[in-house]
C-alpha cells in the first residue's frame, strides 16, 4: 500500500512528500508553519488573507497586506530556503491583484489560487517562473479555466487541487451536497477532472497532477487518498492543530476537542456555505443576533457588508488572539479524527518515508 506514495513533481519542482499545506487564513498559515512543512519535505503554503490589520490599515489595506505578506514570504524562506514555497491566494479577495504581484516579485514557487475561478491568473503572472495550481470542486470549472487559459495564454496549470464535500473552507457545494456528502464522492469529481484535462495534457505533451484535499486526518488518509487516484493531498485542518500553526493555544485547544456533533453548516458573509464549529459566536449568529460591525474597505469582493451579521474576518482574528467567546472556527470534517497538538514533522516523517 505504501509504494503508491511517491515524490510530486510541480512543473521543474519536486516535492519529497506528495502533501501541500492549505493556505489557512487568518494567521493560520503563516511563515513558521509553511517553514515546517517545507522542511519535512512538503510544500508550505502562506495565506495571503487578512495580513493588514483590519481597522487601523483604512487608508492602505492593500498595500499594508502586500507588505506583510511580502514579509512572511521571506521568513518562510530565511527559515527552509531548500524547500517550496506556494501562497494561498483566494479569487475572492479585493486585494487580488497586489497578492499576486507581490508573489511575482518575491518568486514565490507556487501559487494556489480557489474560492472563484482564476481566469487571468496567467496574465498575472506573466514574465515569471510562478507555477500555478487551481482549486476546484468539479470538473465544469476547471473546464472553464482550461478554456479561458489555454485560449487566451496557451497555459496548462502546473497542478490542481480538488476539494471534495468533507474539506474545509469556503465551499463550492451546494448545502444539499453538504448535508449528503456522499453523493459527490471525491473520486467521482477526480474522474471528471481527468476527462477535462485529458486532452490538454495530449496537446501539451505533459500530466498534470492532480490532489485531493479533504479530510485528512493521519498519513494513512493521504495513502488513502492516492490509492483512490490522486497524486497527493491538500492537508488544511490537520494543520491548525500543529505547534507551528501560527494561533493561539486557546483556539487550537477548540479544535482538538470538538467532536463530530459540534460541526455545523452556516452561510459565509460572501454566500457560501463554511463549516464551523458550534462556538459561542456561531450559536448567537444561529439565533439570529447581529454582531455590529464595521468594513471601511471589503477584504473579500464579494461580501454584502451591509447585509452580513458578523465581519469573518474580524471573527477569524479574535481566533487567531485565542477568543474562543468571539471567534470563528473554520473546519474540515475530520475534526473529530485530530485529538492532539502535534509538530508538522511527527506527521510528515512516515511520509516522507514512504515515498523515499
Ligand atoms: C480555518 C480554515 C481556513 C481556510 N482558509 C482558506 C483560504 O484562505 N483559502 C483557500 O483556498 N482555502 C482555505 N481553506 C480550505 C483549505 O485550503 C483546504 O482545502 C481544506 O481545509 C482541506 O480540507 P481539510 O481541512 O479537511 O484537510 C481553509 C480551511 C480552513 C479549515
């Protein structure tokens, strides 16, 4: 069973072990835990969510984000300069643009780039040696981005992620699926991914690789999961509960105790649906109070400030501080599998040396 985990190769890269690190935002994925995973041999992801301060940054939210950024990027390198280096960065985010350029300018290796379709991703990036990996959950849009790429940049992604019904985050499902999760297998979304890149890869004369990203809670998931025809697997909730995971104690200490039952399904300010756990926030924002808020400058495009009852972010960085009272507990379904606060290296080393 284990010979099936073997090296990724990312475009001209290669990982030792086939598992990236989501890029967990807020504060989640920062330098040190990116740094970690690099050095075990996988890929570090920093999210580029939320790195301005949310009320004091008024004037230059997007230049005090690109900033930050910029800063973690080269911590994360001054920390594993060996290893491979991808940022998260989501469609959604008003700052978009400036994300992306600050990656180019720092040669980031890699950038992961969900929540919305990454459709001048290519142009973006153009005159670097960035390779990009899209996120998806069907096979429909990653057919959208092959078009749009292959059309109007003659690109083919270096790699793409699936994320299947039991992952974590903002979510491409429906609240239908999310409550029957079974009926869209991860498999089944990998088999229409492979149908839409098939041709590509004939026309371009390489593979892409392909990830699944969902409930991952020991490496045997990720064996698992490459057994089912993936070439490696997106780790998010896994991580949270690492000592390098940049939270406080008292949110990671949330997650390792929440059981399956504390999981529920709630609608994100942008709209979609996100899995949460049933903290003292999610239970008044349940009842229907309203938690007042202020948004001098939309972190994320899409969201109805006027109408939202909470700020996500605001929420996501009271998690990041340990206020369990006001925070908000993003999660992926295998919570109730990560009982314990481990280092990045007691997860990756049986990997790593599975693959070697
Ligand atoms: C707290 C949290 C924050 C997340 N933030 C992001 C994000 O900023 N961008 C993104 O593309 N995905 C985000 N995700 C989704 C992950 O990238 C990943 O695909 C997913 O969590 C995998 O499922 P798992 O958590 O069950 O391993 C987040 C997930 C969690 C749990």
């Amino acid at each position: 069973m284990s010979s099936i985990v073997r090296p990724l190769a990312i475009g001209d890269l290669t990982a030792a072990v086939p598992v990236v690190q989501a890029g967990m935002g807020v504060g989640v994925a920062r330098s040190k835990l990116a740094a970690a995973v690099m050095r075990a041999g996988g890929i570090g992801c920093i999210s580029s969510v939320g790195l301005g301060r949310l009320k004091e940054s008024l004037e230059n939210y997007a230049e005090e984000s690109a900033e930050k950024l910029a800063v973690e990027i080269r911590e994360a390198r001054r920390l594993a300069p060996q290893g491979i280096l991808a940022v998260n960065i989501m469609v959604a985010l008003s700052t978009y643009h400036e994300m992306v350029a600050t990656c180019v300018r720092e040669q980031v290796d890699v950038i992961i780039s969900g929540a919305g379709l990454p459709l001048n991703l290519p142009k973006l990036v153009e005159g670097s040696k960035v390779r990009l990996i899209p996120v998806v959950s069907s096979g429909r849009s990653l057919d959208v981005i092959l078009r749009c790429w292959h059309r109007k940049y003659q690109r083919l992604p270096e790699a793409v992620i699936v994320e299947g019904p039991y992952c974590g985050g903002h979510m491409a499902f429906t609240w239908d699926q999310l409550k029957n999760p079974e009926t869209v297998p991860i498999t089944g979304i990998l088999a229409e991914v492979k149908e839409v890149l098939a041709p590509y890869e004939a026309q371009y004369g390489r593979r892409v690789p392909v990830l699944g990203a969902e409930a991952i809670a020991t490496p045997d998931d990720v064996v698992s999961m490459m057994a089912g025809g993936f070439d490696g697997a997106q780790v998010g909730t896994r991580f949270i509960c690492t000592e390098e995971s940049g939270i406080a104690l008292a949110s990671k200490q949330v997650y390792v105790k929440a059981k399956a039952e504390d999981i529920v399904l709630m609608h994100s300010p942008i709209g979609l649906p996100v899995k949460v756990l049933n903290t003292p926030l999610v239970q008044k924002l349940l009842r229907g109070e309203q938690i007042p808020l202020e948004c001098p400058f939309l972190c994320l495009r899409s969201c109805q400030a006027d109408k939202a009852k909470f700020c996500i972010a605001e929420a996501l960085v009271n998690t990041m501080f340990g206020d369990v009272e006001k925070g908000l507990f993003m999660t992926g379904s295998a919570i109730d599998r990560i009982n314990d606060i481990i280092p990045v290296e007691e997860f990756l080393a049986p990997l790593r040396r599975m693959a070697e």
